[in-house]
C-alpha cells in the first residue's frame, strides 16, 4: 500500500497558489499533487485562514489573467485558409469570451459584472413621497333593516350569512 503525500505543506500551499494563479483549475492542482480529489483543497481554504487569504489572492490573479485570456481570444484572427473569415472559429471564440466573461462577472461582481442601477423619482426629479398625512375619516353607516309588520320592534342591522361548511 502507498502513502500518499501529505497535502497541508508550505511547499503544496505555494504550489496550489501558483497554479490557481496559472489557471488550472482544482482537478488539474490535484491532479499535480496526487491527491485524492479537488475537495481536499477546499476543506484546507476552510481550515486554514492564512491559507484562505493566499488562495484568495491567487483567485484574483487567475481572473486578471482571465480577463487578459478574453482580450487575446477576441484580438486572434480567424480567417481560415481562403482569406475568408471561418464562422466555425468565430462562433468558438465567441463562446470562449462568454463563458470567460459570465465566469468572471460571479467570481468577481464589483470589477467585472454588470453595474445596475435604478433610480425612482417624482415629479421634475423630486422624491416621491415627501409627507405622510393621517386623515381621520368618518366610519360608513351601516344598512338597517325595516321593523316587521310595522310595530315598534327597534331596527336590527344587517347581518351577512356565513358560508356552510
């Protein structure tokens, strides 16, 4: 039976960093460090903050090279061996930028996803509300019913019947 290497080593700490930073993803550094899987090197981010803070940087740096990865990708020239622009490539590059670029825009919001704002206002650029006034208001007058047969029975108010069961 072979012993595997031990993973939570300055020497594999700098490693996966710098291969985070390259670009590989967790499959590939596991791969590299003969590990049994990607989720070891994420159990060790949860259970290392000194770790946590240099794998975070090294994130960082691999969506700075991402976003310089999309430049390139979009700067290429496909045009195949006719002169003429290969559609097949183009729509290749195009997929590689976008999903480059939808990655980027959730791993980091504030530098690369889209900026939203809204803004609601009144008239001629006033707020909307600029007083809330509480109006006392006379309560209805509820329908009462005639006395029967004429008599001198006081009225009774109009019940509503409730739904059977």
């Amino acid at each position: 039976m072979t012993k595997r290497p031990k993973l939570r080593t300055a020497g594999n700490a700098d490693r996966v960093c710098a291969l985070l930073a390259e670009g590989c993803t967790l499959r590939q550094i596991a791969g590299e460090l003969r590990i049994e899987s990607a989720s070891s090197i994420t159990d060790w981010v949860r259970a290392d903050a000194e770790f946590a803070a240099h794998y975070a940087r090294a994130m960082e740096l691999r969506c700075e090279r991402m976003a310089e990865e999309i430049l390139e990708i979009a700067d290429d020239n496909y045009t195949g061996p006719d002169g003429r622009a290969d559609n097949g490539a183009v729509q290749q590059a195009r997929l590689r930028v976008d999903s480059r670029r939808w990655l980027l825009s959730k791993l980091m919001p504030r530098k690369y996803g889209d900026k939203i704002t809204q803004e609601i206002t009144g008239e001629e650029g006033g707020a909307l509300i600029t007083r809330i006034e509480l109006v006392p208001v006379a309560p209805k007058p509820r329908p009462e019913l005639p006395a029967r047969d004429g008599g001198d029975e006081a009225t009774v108010p109009l019940l509503r019947a409730l739904p059977s069961r």
